[in-house]
C-alpha cells in the first residue's frame, strides 16, 4: 500500500463544465482512502483539445498557465485518461525548446496518475460496502490504454468489488468514435463508430458500463440517449463511490 | 465505385458518407479486417519477443534512412557494376517517360505487370495505354480490378471490396470463353490461364520490390502467387519500379523486416515466393531477363526525408497492418480515400505526394486512437505525424524552414480564431471562472445544433454548477 498524504485532483475541462459530479465523486473515492484532496481553483485545462487538432502553440499557452499551480511534492490525480496521458508524454513535448518549463512538465509529468491507477494500489477490499450483483463493461479510451495502460488498472480495480462482474464486449480495444475535434470534422465516421460501440456494449448484455475517460462518456451517453434504452455509462469513480462506505453515500442513507 | 469516375482525395468527405451508407460494404470490410487482425496476432504471440523484433526493424530502416544518399549511390554503383540500368524519376511523368523509352526501343506493344504500389501511383497503366502500350495486371487481385476499370482499396489485398459474385460477373464478361462460375478454386483457374498466354506472349515484365539491398545490389519482391516470380524470369526485359525509400543498407537486414512484413502484412510466417534478383542473366544460364531496369521514383519522397518531423513517414514497409486495424478504413474502406495509399498510412505519405491542399481531409480523419502506431513493425509514430500534418496544414510556413507543398492551405481565418479564443479562455483562470459560471447559469441557452457533434448525439450542454463551484459549496 502506498502512503501518499495528500494529492491534487486535476479535474481538466470535460469534468468542470459538463461532468462535474464525476469530479465530485472522485474527490469522495480518494477521501475514503485517507487521503486529502487538494483541487487548484485556477486549474483549466491540459490543452489536448487544440494539440491534437494542430494547434500546438495555443495548446502550449494553456498548458503553461497550469504549471505553477501543483508546488507541494503530490502526486496529480487525472480523473480523465486522455488528459493524464497528454500530462504524461505531451507536456514535456510541448514545451521542448522551453528548459525551464521543460523541466517543470516532466516534474509534473513523473507526479501524474491515473485516478484508476491510484485508486488500484491503495483500496483494500474491507472498504467496499456495497455488494449487490451487477454485470458490467469497463470502456477505456484509446490514448489512456495506449499511454498509460489504464484498461489493466480499470480491470483490476473492478476485480476487487465483489459482485462486480465484468464482461467483455465484442471488438472492447476498439476507439468509441470520440477523438476530439474528429468528431465534428468527420461526423459520419465518428457516428459509425460510435454506434457499432454501442452495439457491441448493448450486445454484451451488460446493465451498466463505466469509464474513466469522460470525453468517451460524453460521446457515448450522448448517443444513448437517443436510443431507446436505458443503457448509460458512469464514470467508474461515481461506480466506485456508489461502492463504498463514503461520506456522500452516508449522507445520502 | 468502378467506371469512370475517379476517386478523388479532395472528395474524401463525399466518398466516405457514400461508402458509409453501404451496410455490405461495412460489413465485408469488417469482417476482412478481423480475418487479418486475428492472423496478424497468431504470429506474435509472445509480446516481449515481437516487441524485440519491432524494435530491430525500427533502428534498419531508421538506419537506412539516415544514409540514405549515400545508399542509394552505393545501390547505382553495385547494380551498374551488375548491369541493372538505373533511372532515376523525380515525377510520376518522369517515370512514365522511362518506360515508354524502355517500350520504344524494344518495339514493346505488351508488358506484364507484378503487383506494384508504386506503379499505382504513377498510373503506369493508363500512360501506357494511352500510348498504345497494353500494360497487363498479373497479380489475380489487380487483374480482377483491372477488368473492371477499378482501383485498388488496399495496398496489400487490392480486390478486397470484391465479392465471389462481382469476380464471377466481371469474369464472365471480360474473359472470353470463359464458363460463368462461382466457385472461388475455378474462377482463379479461369484467371489463371488466362494469363499465362500473356506471359508467354509480353517482352516486358514489370514489379515493385519491396526492398533494395544496397550492399549487394539486389532488388528483392516479395509475393504469393508466383507472378512475380513470372514476370521477372520470362520476358527479355525487366522494369522494377520503386521509391527511393526502400533502400536497405546489407543482405542481412532483409531477414527481420521481411519476417515483420509477412507477418504483419497476412499473418504468414514466410510468403510462397521471395525473389532476389541480383542483376540480368548471365553467361551460360539458361533463364532470366536480358536486360534489367530500375527505375527509382521520387514523387515528394524527399520532402518527407529532408523535414526530420516527417522522415520516419519513410520507414514504412508496406505491410498494410495499419489500414487492417484502423477504425477509420475498416468504416469507410480504401477507395474512399482517393488516394493510391489508403488508410493511416495513406494519410501520412499522401501529402507528401500530393501536398497539403488535396490531401487536407485526410489527416484529420483519425480519431488519434493509436492503434496503427500500435502495430506497425517499423514503429512509425503515425499519430504523431498525423498531428504534425494538421499542424502543417493549419500554419503558416515558418521562414527558416523549406515549406512542405501546399504549406498552410487548410489554414481558415474562422478556426485559427476560435482556437486564439480557446487559448485565451483557458489560459487566464479569471477569465475562465468567469466565463463557467455564465455558461453553467446559462446552460438552457446552449443551441440544439451544435454541427458535427449534434448529428448523432443530443446536444452538450454545460451541468447546472461547476465542479469547482460545487467543490466550494462543498467545502463550506
Ligand atoms: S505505416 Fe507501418 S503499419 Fe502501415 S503499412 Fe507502413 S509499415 Fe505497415
């Protein structure tokens, strides 16, 4: 078990504006752990949406603004795949002709982890409260399982609820259709992903399915809900927390 | 998509939705892309090992690569020294001009072709007719499409969009005397014969080669059918045709990208026919050409070489892995694209053939999922590049630099705008704060169209309060 203190939760844009309560959630999780959630109030975003379109140098203005913001030694939970790993293997590119920034990125680079990641060394099985049995799937989002292995963490997370049983659906490696601004560039292809996803999900015959990515929920419930369904995905620290003997879960007893 | 109309790479968008709308397509593709991904996977099964492998392959072409110039003096000196005739053709119409020299001088009215990329892109078979050249397909796949007046959508299985039944019709119409069939062993039979006459008949023989060895001067064609084998053996004459970015530095590097190549490519362990062609034959051997050709295109190869952000778009190896495990290409298959290189590949050398400006739909359609940089042997970052030519597109040329053609073309006033604007907001956390809690009070306002994201989703629209507003309240 590892014996961080105290962490920062960078939330990133996605989760501020259009999903907070995953935010929220998160916080709740990493509470119950014992450990103290610090959240910068002048954080914004990691800048992923504009680099990957093209636009490095406006990506790279937004990026230096959150440099400064985590000073203590903490390690930077990333609620949000994608954006951990820009974190983790973008920044320092971001700024390479940059020494003193380049410096602080990769400070900040070694300190990012993945909420799923955290979540997996520290939680042990006498905190989970709640047992009910429930098939679920476990979506990852492409550059988190490719950057930063994040499907292995999420499945051994999951491992360690029990009455969770997880189910594989068909073509699961396979990218949502989500990818940023590709979505509104090339909004057919990035349709016909999405619904041959949420195909296999409905297939699979899962109740539920998580993520820790909520650019990949974003795209995914927004599909769903125009599907006669009620199918949804959840972020998998709202599943956590609904798991758990949490401050919020109590309150809410 | 056979007859006349040409696919275009600037069409891509109406290409795509059209390909996209057709259910058997998709499903075909579909399921001839997990038919490749799963045979491709069988021969790795130890992930340390391939990994180890890749990782060689890499540093060759890299190598390879960074001699280049100086390979490809030492390949001319080798093949003259061996008798090879080397070409050198910067432009598709260089090439061209090439091969009707070769054609005139021999009084060539016929050639037989092996499967070659490279041939496609500079429409080797059409310059030819247009001179009266009857430039035959001998690969069975190419020579079903070239009976049909269609084109290639993959750069390793050219018919895949091709049913049992379309081959049958196509056969049936185009081959005379030939019984209408749909049994697959017939139908290539049928194929067959038919060109083996052309072989018998053809002065010329025409391949690709997937690798050049520079220290031995040897061109090397990798292939299943024997017709390569065919063509480079029976005519008096053989063209290879290739880019000048296949040239490898010893014998001994052939070994682990060839093994990178078939398995990668079809999930075979070795291919039927490895052919290593080290010069015309000689004195006292009874078989081979008389005289062999290379010619050595250029075609944009050297942009990507001379700029070190897009060099590693050379290393490729032609494998076609990445277009299998595409979710782009297996949507929209490979004549959407336009280009003679489809799929992520496609993307990331077309614009250096074709500039920035035809091309420019085709690095933005990726969602940057990372799978083709995940399984391509020679470890090419195809996300990377395909970043890096959004960025290209969207520029303007920096001074100190050699621009790459059409520089900047994709480059709208109304999105670089909306990204300053972006870049504005969220890099001032006041500004930012501000604009949340606005947004967040006004979400009732967000549009019910909001373009591309609207078509299969509802709308998005901000949550009632801010993570950080609720974390505030939260707090107190
Ligand atoms: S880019 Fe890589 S995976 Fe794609 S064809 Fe070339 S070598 Fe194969």
């Amino acid at each position: 078990m590892e014996t961080d203190t105290h962490v920062y939760l960078f939330a990133t844009c996605v989760v501020d504006l259009f999903s907070p309560q995953s935010g929220l959630d998160a916080v709740e999780v990493l509470e119950a752990l014992g450990v103290t959630v610090a959240f910068p109030r002048d954080q914004t975003c990691c800048g992923q949406p504009a680099y990957t379109t093209g636009f490095a140098d406006d990506a790279r203005r937004v990026a230096a603004a959150q440099l400064d913001l985590f000073p203590q030694p903490w390690p930077i939970v990333v609620p949000s795949g994608s954006c951990g790993g820009m974190l983790r293997h973008h920044w320092p590119r971001l700024f390479a002709d940059d020494p003193q920034r380049l410096a602080q990125a990769e400070a900040l680079a070694a300190r990012t982890v993945e909420f799923c990641d955290f979540v997996d060394t520290r939680l042990a099985a006498s905190q989970v409260a709640d047992t009910t049995p429930v098939r679920l799937a476990l979506h990852t989002s492409c550059t988190a399982r490719r950057e930063l292995a994040t499907h292995l963490a999420g499945r051994r997370l999951l491992a360690k609820l029990p009455g969770v049983e997880l189910l594989e659906p068909e073509h699961e490696a396979e990218c949502c259709g989500f990818g940023g601004t590709f979505a509104i560039k090339h909004p057919e292809i990035s349709a016909a992903m999405t619904e041959d996803k949420l195909d296999a999900l409905q297939a699979s015959g899962c109740a539920q399915f998580v993520s820790a990515d909520c650019g990949c929920l974003l795209n995914l419930n927004g599909a769903l809900e125009r599907r006669p369904t009620t199918l949804r995905g959840l972020h998998i620290a709202s599943f956590l927390r609904s798991r758990l003997a949490t401050r919020g879960a109590e309150q809410r007893r | 998509m056979s007859g006349d109309r040409q696919p275009r790479p600037q069409d891509f968008k109406v290409q795509s939705r059209a390909a996209l709308a057709d259910p058997a397509l998709r499903a075909s593709f579909r399921s001839a892309m997990d038919f490749l991904v799963d045979k491709r996977a069988a021969q790795f099964p130890d992930i340390g090992a391939y990994e180890r492998l890749r990782s060689l392959g890499t540093r060759i072409r890299e190598h390879a690569l960074a001699k280049l110039p100086e390979l490809l003096e030492r390949l001319e000196q080798n093949l003259t020294a061996l008798g090879v005739q080397v070409h050198w053709a910067e432009t598709p119409s260089d090439a061209n001009r090439i091969f009707l020299d070769i054609a005139a001088r021999h009084g060539a009215q016929a050639m037989v072709k092996g499967k070659s990329m490279v041939s496609e892109e500079i429409e080797l078979n059409r310059e030819m007719a247009a001179h009266g050249i009857d430039c035959v397909e001998t690969d069975m796949g190419e020579y079903i499409l070239q009976l049909d007046g269609d084109r290639p959508s993959h750069i390793i299985m050219p018919a895949i969009h091709k049913t049992k039944a379309d081959v049958s019709r196509i056969f049936a119409e185009k081959i005379p005397g030939s019984a209408h069939t749909e049994d697959v062993d017939e139908l290539i039979a049928i194929g067959r014969r038919a060109l083996r006459e052309r072989f018998r008949d053809a002065p010329i023989g025409v391949t690709g080669a997937n690798f050049l060895v520079a220290e031995t001067g040897s061109l090397v064609l990798v292939e299943n059918e024997g017709n390569g084998r065919l063509c480079t053996s029976v005519p008096e004459v053989h063209v290879a045709i290739t880019g000048i970015e296949k040239v490898i530095e010893r014998l001994e590097h052939l070994p682990p990208l060839y093994t990178l190549l078939t398995r990668s490519a079809t999930g075979q362990a070795v291919t039927t026919y490895l052919n290593i062609v080290t010069g015309p034959r000689r004195a006292g051997e009874k078989d081979g050409p008389r005289e062999v050709h290379l010619i050595l295109l250029d075609n944009g190869r050297t942009q990507a070489w001379r700029d070190q952000r897009f060099r590693a778009t050379l290393q490729c190896i032609r494998c076609g892995a990445c277009m299998n495990h595409c979710p782009v290409y297996t949507r929209v298959g490979g004549l959407s694209y336009g280009t003679t290189y489809p799929g992520p590949i496609g993307a990331i050398v077309s614009p250096h053939l074709l500039g920035l400006d035809a091309t420019r739909d085709l690095p933005t359609a990726s969602s940057l999922c990372g799978a083709c940089g995940e399984v391509c042997p020679v470890g090419i970052p195809i996300p990377e590049l395909l970043m890096r030519l959004r960025g290209a597109a969207r520029r303007r040329p920096a001074p100190e630099r050699k621009p790459l053609r059409d520089e900047g073309a994709a480059r709208s006033r109304a999105e670089t705008l909306v990204w300053t604007a972006w870049a504005l907001l969220y890099s001032r956390a006041r500004l930012y704060r501000w604009f949340s809690w606005w947004a967040t009070r006004l979400r009732r306002l967000t549009p019910a169209w909001q373009g591309g994201w609207t078509r299969g989703r509802v709308p998005l629209r901000p949550a009632p309060r801010s993570l950080r507003e609720l974390l505030a309240q939260r707090r107190r």
